[in-house]
C-alpha cells in the first residue's frame, strides 16, 4: 500500500467579485503578452455574472461530496483544495499542507483528458510548486485521466437523456447530438499523448473526446446521429485550432433542416464560466437566431457516480497499481502516468 498522507483537489480557479476579475485574468495569461483590451473583453464574460465564476464554489460542493464519499467509504485521508490561477492558490496549499508534515499526496485535477493545458500544465505547475518549497516539499502523483471511467460516462449520458427529454416531441426526431470541448491549437491536440503513440490527426485529445461521445450514445434510448465541436478559442486568427466551433456548425445544421440540438458539455467536469457563457448565452443565442431547438446537458458536476469515481480512483492508488491511464481500448497515453 502507498503510504499516502492527504489527497488534493486540483483546479483552475475564478474571480468570486467583479475587482477579481481583471487580476484573475492576468494570473492567466501572464507571459503571453494579451492586450489589456482583450482582458476587458474577456471580463465582460465574468461580469454578466456578477462578476463571479462558478467553479469555485462547484469545488467547494465537489469537496464537500467527496468528503461524505471518503467517510461511507472508510478513506482516511484529509482533503485539501489548491487553485491554479485564484486563491487558493495550490503555490500556499502546499506551502500550508508541508508546514502541517504532510509528505505524500494523491492528486486529482479537474480534467478528464490528455493535452497539455489539461494534464501537462498541471504537472508543471506542481513541479514549480515543489521546487520554491525547497526542502521537503510534499511529493506529489496525479492521479489518472479519467475520461472513460464509468463514473465520468454515467452522468453524461443521465444528463444528455434529461435534455433530450426537455426537448419537444416533435424535435426530438430529428435532433442532432453536439458533444462539445475546449478547443486547442491544433499542433497541441496532436501532440497530446504522444504522436508516435497512433491516436489520430487530434491526438490523445481528439481520440478520447470521440470515445466519449460514442460511450455515451451507445447508452442512450436509440443511435441519435452525434459529433464533436469544440467552443471556447482564444488564440490568433491565423493558428489553426481544433474545429468545428459550436456555433458554426449550429448554423450548417440550421440550413440542413435539423430542427434542434442538444449540447453536451463533455469536455468539461462542472458547469463552470465557459460553459456557462459559451454554451448557455452565445450558443443559446445562436440557436433563438436559426430559429432550432436548444436543450444543454449538465456536466457531471456532483453527481454521485462522479464522486464514487473520485472514491475509487483514490482506491487504485492506496490498495492497487493505479499508474496511468489503462482503460478504453486506447493505446497508454505519454502524458497520463502519475508523476511524485
């Protein structure tokens, strides 16, 4: 059995008030030379809302959650939360969890996939961490992406069946299933997980997103006729990135005749400011415009398959041979293994 002391909640991290939200966006993009004026744009966003993001107080009921799953579950492990861009910040949770002798650390990033935004920079970050801390710094392993695990697919499809069903009759027929991700530059969807490892033109990235997709399709009532689009790009005009953006497809579809769509966040754990604004304002919006159908599917969230997959995911480190990842019929990515 690893001798571990404390599990960790990895996150992103967003403002919780409107004089957050410039120096959030700051922390960032810090070192990518983003004009001030587009960090304005980008806060009219936050600020529709109050400036609050969602996802912090969505970690903090995901702890929560987590918390009752470790105590039925008799998981002795005290649970900790640190934030990569807004406090807390992960730099002072390990800084606090090092003070208290805390020396081995099971860690969960709120990403499912392989790229290097949602796993690489997470173990960069730690890596950094780590070596301020200097001396004694808790050592720390990542658990797993857990794109495929059946605690992640069984929300997806729970919630894709209740926006289907919100949907009326009539454009139930004919709806098209529109899984949606972050979208990335397409040089680094292609180097997600290795390319030498024979994932496909989009990488690790693209291959699981589609996995995905279709693990949860085969669950639903029928075979509803799907794909991947992506949301959410941020880089310049003339880098490509990874396509078809959700609200130019929406506009295809428009002109095909397909009379509604149903959005599923699968790119993402929790209904936090991008899919909020992306999917819930822009691409709502888009749909009232082509006069179709809209229904979004929630993320997982705190669903309780999701929080019994933290519980298990945990389990395979403590009491097995947890190390990277194994399941879905895809070759083992590069940037999956655990690092402490």
């Amino acid at each position: 059995m690893r001798p571990y002391d404390a599990f960790l909640l990895i996150s992103f991290g967003g403002p919780e008030g409107e004089d957050e939200v410039i120096p959030f966006l700051e922390n960032v993009t810090r070192g990518r030379n983003i004009p001030r004026e587009r960090l304005a744009e980008v806060g009219e966003h936050y600020f529709l809302f109050g400036g609050v993001s969602p996802i912090n107080q969505q970690c903090r009921d995901l702890l929560a959650a987590i918390t009752a799953r470790f105590d039925e579950d008799g998981i002795d492990l005290p649970i900790h939360w640190g934030n990569r861009f807004w406090a807390p910040m992960l730099t002072d949770t390990l800084a606090r969890m090092k003070e208290d002798g805390v020396r081995r650390v099971l860690a969960l990033p709120t990403s499912a996939y392989c790229n290097w935004s949602s796993r690489t920079a997470y173990l960069e970050d730690i890596d950094r961490v780590r070596a301020a801390l200097g001396e004694d710094a808790p050592e720390i392993d990542l658990i797993r992406p857990f794109h495929d695990h059946p605690g992640f697919i069984e929300p997806l499809v729970e919630h894709t069946r209740d926006a289907l069903d919100a949907l009326p009759a009539e454009q139930r027929e004919g709806v098209r299933l529109l899984f949606s991700a972050h979208s990335i530059p397409t040089a680094m969807a292609q180097e997600s997980g290795g390319p030498e490892l024979g994932f496909g033109p989009d990488g690790a990235y693209g291959a699981q997103l589609a996995r995905v997709a279709r693990l949860v399709v085969d669950r639903l009532d029928r075979e509803y006729p799907f794909e991947v689009v992506y949301q959410s790009r941020s880089g310049p005009p003339s880098q490509p990135w990874l396509e078809p953006d959700v609200n130019d497809r929406m506009e295809e579809l428009a002109e095909e005749g397909v009379p509604a769509v149903v959005v599923i966040p699968h790119g993402f754990v929790s209904d936090h400011m991008e899919v909020k604004f992306d999917l819930d304002v822009e691409a709502r919006e888009t749909a009232r415009k082509l006069g179709i159908g809209y229904e979004r599917a929630l993320s997982p969230g705190t669903h309780p398959a999701f929080v019994a997959m933290v519980s298990d995911l945990v389990r395979e480190y403590t009491e097995g041979d947890g190390a990277g990842c194994r399941g879905g019929g895809l070759p083992a990515c590069a940037q999956c293994p655990s690092r402490g």
